[in-house]
C-alpha cells in the first residue's frame, strides 16, 4: 500500500468522554477475526469504550467494514518481525491518550505488544484460532506460536473465543486467572419463517476459503447426495484466499462431475441476503477453528446446521437440537448427516431445528453479550 504510516482515514471523534482502546489488527481480509473486531467497534461504546483501529496489513478491511465513522490508521509493517511498527504505535497510545492496547493474530501482536510495553499500557490479546495449527502452512505455523508465546509473557489479559482455546492457553503456562473466555457473537436479524423445502434444497457454505475449512469434503458429499438421488444445491459464499487453491478446487468440481451443482458467489458485503436463500448451513471445517462466525451468523437467521466438531463448534451447535456434528474430513459422515435432515421421512422436524437455532443465538451468542464480556475484562483491568 502507498499510504502514508499513520494517515487515518477518518477525522476524530468530536467528542470523547469514554476510555478510548487501541484495536491492532491484521486487515488483509474480512473474515471472522475482522468480522469480530467490526462488531466490538460498532458495540463497545454503549460500555464505556471507544475503539480505534490501526491496521498492519491493510488491505479488505478498511473498506470492507461496516463500521465506518470508527477512525482508523493504516499502519503496514514491512515484516512480521517490522519491529518499528510498534515504537511508531506506542508514540500514537501516547498523542492520542490510549487506555489499552487489544491485539489480535501474531503479527498485529507483535507491533501491539512492542507498542503496550514502550507506552506503559497494558495489552490483551484475542485468540481467535489455535496458531499452531491455523493453517496448512507448517512453517508459519511455528514461527507465529513461538512469536505469540514468546511476546505474551507480558500479555495483561488474553480473551479466547471458545473453551477449548482456553484450554490451550492454559495448557501453554498462562494462568487461568489472565484468560477469559469471551464467546463470539453476531447482530439478531429480522425473522424469516424458515419452511422445510418440498423439493430441492440448497446447501449453504461461507468462508474465506482455505485448505483448513474443508469445502473438498462437501463437494465429495455432494456428488455423494446426488448419486443417492437427493436433488441438492450448494451456495458456495465467499472468496478464496489465493487463485492456486480456488483452481485446485475448480478442478475437483470438474473431476466429480458437479459443477451444475454449485453457485459460487465471490465475496458479497451482506451475508444475510445470501443466508435467505439456503436452507441448510453446512460447515465441513478441518481443524484450526475457533468458533466460526458463519455458524452464528446462520443459527441468528434461523438455519439448521450441520458441521464438524471442532474446537468451540459444539458449544454453539448442540446435536439433534440445532443441527448435526460430524467427525471431519469424512464425505461419507457429511453426506449422511445432510441426508438424515432433509430425506423425505427425517426424524428431525425442520420447524424446530431452525426454531432452536434462532434461539440458542438470541440466548447465548449475541454481538452484545460477546462485547459486554470484552467491556468487563477492560474494567477489571482498568478499573
Ligand atoms: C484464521 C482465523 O483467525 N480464523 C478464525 C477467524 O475466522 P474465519 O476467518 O475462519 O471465519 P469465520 O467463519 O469465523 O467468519 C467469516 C466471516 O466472514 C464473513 N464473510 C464471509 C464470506 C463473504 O463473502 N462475506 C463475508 O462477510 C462472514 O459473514 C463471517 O462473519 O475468526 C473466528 C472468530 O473469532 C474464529 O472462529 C476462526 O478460527
Ligand atoms: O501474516 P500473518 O499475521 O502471519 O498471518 C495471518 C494469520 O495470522 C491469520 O490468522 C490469518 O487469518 C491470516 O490469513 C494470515 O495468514
């Protein structure tokens, strides 16, 4: 990016009379770590707190976000290791008066921790996914676990999405007491009356699509589903993270013979305008997660789901309830868990499944909620 270090992109707030927490984060895509950090801006002043971005990598957020009147700086580091990046953010905790330093993913840590320690501020650190094994890159793997365990000795607070992250870090020597565990949340949204569908259904899946969320599983049911003789449809939502791994995936479409089989939308900006159209929400995840947005985003809109148990997965959807769980990476499991929800004669009652998932979001995994937790651990900290 060509901007200048420190441009921000929006004006001051006129007037501020909350404490005001310096969010850094990534920002090359609008995935669920941003999806998270958009939300937290948009909700945490009715708590007390203002948030500012600065952003590493600046590249989909800034313009992706909803929440656009929160002024945000384009920080780019050179480096995961760019070490000046934090002596320049520490200068701006100091100018603008910072309360608290909130990073998120290795690299904004590494800037936002150097920042805390010059700044005397304390830092907490949102974990939003197991680092040791976020992607299929072994090697960045490594080095951003040993970066992030190495630069959160010094951490005020660390905030885990799901329990199993908070099992991990515990596991990893941080005392119970410095982690919290804050569920993510999404907005409600209007209700629409979700009717079992009389003849073909569509499957709905959303990500930033890359190895670890698994969609080679679900294209595999899929041609698993139609060779039983169900008339499905995927809604493939979302973009790929690089063009090597989409036309690795274009080719397996070829390969099974499905691609009149699947919608694929690209990137789209409102994510509830896509859910309407799906009857069932499928995420095949791999490893790696942390409590997916996506899954909230479709228990909030009414829809079944079906997916893999992994990490805080079967906090959110509970088996026969809302939808199903699988073991991952298994086609034959996927395709016979969707089958056993829309086979003419299922057990499951459709009406309810979706009546439940509305509900399970509205009790426990509201935006609100995830943002009145991350307000409670900035008062404990800031008193
Ligand atoms: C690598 C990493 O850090 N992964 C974590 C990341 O989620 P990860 O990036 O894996 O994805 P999620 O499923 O949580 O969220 C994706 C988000 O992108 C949005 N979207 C998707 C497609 C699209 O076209 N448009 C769009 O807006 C979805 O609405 C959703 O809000 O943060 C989550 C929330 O803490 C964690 O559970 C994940 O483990
Ligand atoms: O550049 P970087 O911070 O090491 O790497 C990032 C990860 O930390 C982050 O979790 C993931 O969402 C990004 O896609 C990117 O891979």
């Amino acid at each position: 990016m060509t901007e200048a270090l420190f441009a921000p992109t929006e004006p001051l707030a006129s007037a501020i009379s909350t404490q005001r927490i310096l969010h850094v984060i990534n920002g090359e895509h609008y995935s669920g770590a941003e999806r998270v950090q958009d939300l937290l801006a948009q909700e945490l002043p009715q708590f007390g707190f203002d948030v500012t971005f600065a952003c590493v990598k600046p590249d989909r957020f800034p313009e992706a976000r909803v929440s656009q009147s929160v002024q945000l700086y384009r920080t780019p580091m050179r480096s995961r290791f760019d070490w000046q990046c934090g002596r320049k953010l520490a200068e701006l905790i100091r100018q603008e008066d910072f309360a608290l330093v909130h990073a998120h993913t290795p690299r904004s840590l590494m800037a936002g921790a150097i920042a805390a320690r010059l700044a005397d501020v304390p830092l907490v650190y949102h974990v939003h996914s197991p680092t040791g094994r976020d992607s299929t890159r072994w090697l960045q793997n490594l080095v951003n676990e040993r970066l992030e365990r190495w630069l959160l000795r010094r951490a005020t607070r660390l905030i885990t999405v799901s329990p199993s992250l908070q099992e991990l870090m515990v596991a990893h020597g941080f005392s119970p007491a410095r982690v919290a565990y804050v569920a993510n949340g999404v907005p409600g949204v209007e209700f629409i009356s979700r009717v079992r569908p009389t003849g073909r259904w569509t499957l709905g899946m959303a990500a930033l699509f890359r190895p670890r969320k698994g969609i080679e599983v679900l294209l595999e049911s899929l041609a698993l589903l139609r060779g039983k003789g169900h008339d499905v449809h995927l809604r493939a939502i979302g973009p790929f993270e690089t063009t090597a791994y989409e036309s690795e995936v274009m080719g397996l479409v070829e390969k099974l013979g499905i691609a009149d089989q699947i919608t694929w939308t690209g990137f789209v900006s409102d994510i509830h305008a896509e859910l309407r159209k799906v009857d069932l929400f499928v995420l095949p995840s791999l490893f790696g997660e942390g409590l997916p947005m996506v899954v909230l985003e479709a228990m909030a809109a009414g829809l079944p789901v079906v997916a893999s148990a992994v990490e805080g997965i079967p906090v959110a959807v509970r088996e026969g309830v809302d939808g199903l769980l699988v073991e991952p990476g298994s086609a034959e499991a996927l395709a016979a868990a969707v089958g056993e929800i829309i086979r003419e004669d299922s057990y499951y009652d459709y009406g309810s499944l979706s009546e439940q998932a509305r509900s399970q979001h509205g009790a426990n995994f509201s935006a609100r909620t995830m943002a009145r937790n991350v307000a409670e651990v900035y008062r404990d900290i800031l008193g």
